[in-house]
C-alpha cells in the first residue's frame, strides 16, 4: 500500500492520540534556525545562551546531542563525576 503524498490527504486519514485528523507534524529543526550573533555555537543546541554571572542556561529545542553538547560545554561531569544539573523543558507538546 502506498502513502498519501498530499498533506490534505494525509491530515484526513489521521486518527491517532497525539496526531488526530486535521494535524500535521512538523520538524523543529531546520536550516538557518541558529542566531549566529550568539556565541558559542554548540552544535545540535541552537540558540545557546547563559546568564550574566548565573549558573543559567538557555537553548532552543535541542537535539539529543545538543543537549549532551551543552552538558559537556557546562561541567557536567567532573574529575568523570556526574555533578547535578537542573533542565526544565517549557515546550507544551505531549
């Protein structure tokens, strides 16, 4: 059997509990997404940020290597040590 290509066509076959007819998924990461004005660039993490003097962070929907590549950025392990970190996602997706 064949897929739908269109999205219309798509969308009406749904009948999921998350992707329920009239929805349709979209990737959150794509080219150009980064603000290049922000430093540093880490890779898979775009937007990263810290506070001023605040052991504070932000990032914009990281992949599962952005976030492994912030935890490196920040310390996360010391001496091969694990030490706590605090994430908080604020995305409302299920």
């Amino acid at each position: 059997m064949s897929m739908p290509k269109e999205p219309e066509l798509v969308m009406k076959l749904r009948g999921g509990s998350v992707l329920g007819k009239k929805t349709i998924l979209k990737n959150d990461h794509f080219p150009r997404c980064q603000n290049k004005r922000l430093s540093p660039q880490i890779d898979g993490a775009p937007n990263y940020r810290q506070a001023d003097s605040l052991h504070l962070h932000g990032v914009a929907i990281p992949t599962i290597d952005g976030i492994r590549n912030v935890l490196k950025h920040i310390g996360a392990q010391i001496d091969g040590k694990g030490v706590r970190v605090l994430w908080i996602s604020l995305c409302e997706e299920p």
